[in-house]
C-alpha cells in the first residue's frame, strides 16, 4: 500500500493493538492463537492494526520475532492495513523497518528509542534514517524520551515524504496543539494515551480526530461505537460508557506497574479468548483483578 493511501485509510476509522500470543508454558509466539485473534479483529471496521506494537509487547521481543509476527497478521487480515512497532537505536531500527518491509508490513510506527534521552537534532537525524531505509509510511510516536517538537516535526515533513503520522502518548497539550496548527493535513495525528478514549474529546478539539484503542482487543463493537460517538459528538453516550467502562477500567489498570498490557490481555481472557500470559518483566492480573474486570466487561462483551 502506497504510504499516501496508507494516510488516507488510517484517518478514517479507529486503529488499535493487537495483543501478542505467548504459550502459557514456553512463552514463545503462538501463530496459530494470534492469527485466530487478528482474523476476528479483522471482521470488525478498524482503519489498520499495529502488529507488535505497544500493546503487542515490542519491548520483549526479539529483533527476529517482529517480522515474523507482521507476516503472521498480513497472512489473515485481509485488506485491513497491518502497521509494524519499531524501536530501539537507530541500527536496529532500520534493520526491524526494512525487515518488516520485506515481510508485507504497510508502515510502521516508530516507538521511543531505547533508554536514554536525545536533542532534537539527535531525534532529527535518527527519524530521518528510519524513513529514509524504506518506501511504506512511518509515524512518529511522542512518548517518554522521545519528545518532537513542531519545528523537529515540521523538518522532517519536509526532508521525508513517507512521514504520514503523528502519535501522541504525553498528554503535552501545548506541543500537541502547535504541531497540528503548525504542520496542518500534512500529517494524520493519532491519540496515543493508555487507555485514549479517557482523553479523545479532549484531543479531538485539538484536531487529533483518531486514535488507537487497546480495549479494541476484547469489546471491538463498544470501541468502535465510542469512536463514532466521539465523531458525531455524541458526548451523552460518551460519558455514560466513560462511567460504567472506562473509569472502573482504568482503576485496576492502575494498580500495579505495567498493566497498560496486562489488562488487555486479561480482557481477552474474560471474554473467553485467552492470549496466553504476559512476557517477564511485565506481570499477569492476580485472579481477584481478573474477576473484577470481568464485572466491568461483561456488560460489555
């Protein structure tokens, strides 16, 4: 897919994160389980998915794994876009974006690069390596140590025409608002915080019309209804499903370290979808967790 016609899909709906598949004993990469979970994702009317992303567990990866998964999801998603997460320094992530490339990914989104912090001439250069080392379509991903600013975005609209997306997961309103006025249609902009739909009114005024939804994984029909009702304004069914889903839900996300993940694999496991657990060093749900989301998802699911 041309990283033009990748822009134009990708602005159009709600995108999300599939969970990785791990065997419960070994903990490596289920093909079979992860393709039965991208080929039900798949029925339903998301603008792309974003195959070992975020959610998707990137970070315990191996370089190796990566394109393995893409090429597992683009075997059954149909002409549903398949995104890749990359990451890392700037080596290795040209070695994961060609990699995936080559294995049918359709652009990629470039996640924070490891550990330390960076100038904006560093992250300059090293997003321009990134785009420059494929064709498809790249977004850049504002979270942690990895901080654009508009002027740093705006360069790097102008030196890399595959740029296509920017994501935002800081909550950085000021920055958030200067590069969308600054860079205009230019770029899609993507809401990229835990749990997006606590915040997608917020980020819609600022000209963020779409986002990625992890709970897309376990309760699609209820995500993609909250994503219209965000496009129609509808704000009466938003803050009803705000009450009685996302509040509760973002309650026992937030008790312990790393359960942005865990929770969504939990999620499927309420549904009856089990994705097999998280890898170290994130840690599962304790099962009193897991029975009270289950109260939260089932009227829901």
């Amino acid at each position: 897919m041309h990283y033009l016609e990748l822009k134009k899909k990708i602005s159009s709906g709600l995108l999300s994160f599939p969970v990785t598949h791990f065997d419960k004993h070994t903990l490596d990469f289920d093909k079979k389980a992860y393709q039965d979970h991208i080929a039900w994702q798949s029925q339903y009317d998301a603008a792309g998915l974003f195959a070992a992303g975020g959610t998707g567990e990137l970070f315990s990866l191996s370089p190796k794994e990566i394109p393995e998964i893409v090429a597992a999801a683009k075997e059954v998603a149909g002409e549903l876009p398949i995104l890749t997460g990359c990451g890392y320094g700037t080596r290795m992530a040209i070695e994961i974006a060609q990699a995936t490339q080559a294995k049918g990914a359709d652009g990629l989104l470039l996640l924070p690069h490891y550990l330390i912090g960076a100038t904006q001439e560093g992250l300059f250069t090293h997003i321009k390596a990134v785009c420059d080392s494929i064709d498809i379509g790249v977004i850049i991903y504002n979270r942690a140590n990895s901080v654009v600013k508009a002027q740093t975005v705006l360069k790097l609209t102008e030196a890399c025409p595959n740029l296509i997306g920017f994501k935002d997961g800081t909550g950085d309103i000021n920055t958030v608002r200067e590069i969308t006025s600054l860079i205009g249609d230019r770029l899609v902009y993507i809401g990229g915080m835990p749990t997006h739909e606590m915040f997608a009114q917020a980020y819609d005024a600022m000209g963020v019309t779409t986002y990625s939804s992890a709970v897309f994984n376990f309760v699609p029909e209820m995500a993609l209804q909250f994503f219209q009702a965000m496009r129609n304004k509808d704000n009466a069914y938003m803050e009803k499903v705000l009450q009685e889903f996302f509040y509760p839900f973002a309650a026992i996300r937030d008790r312990g370290n790393g359960y942005p993940v865990s929770i969504v694999k939990a999620g499927l496991r309420a549904i009856g979808r089990d994705p097999g657990p998280v890898r170290p060093p994130l840690t599962d749900l304790t099962g009193e967790e897991l029975e009270m989301l289950k109260t939260v998802v089932k009227k829901f699911s």
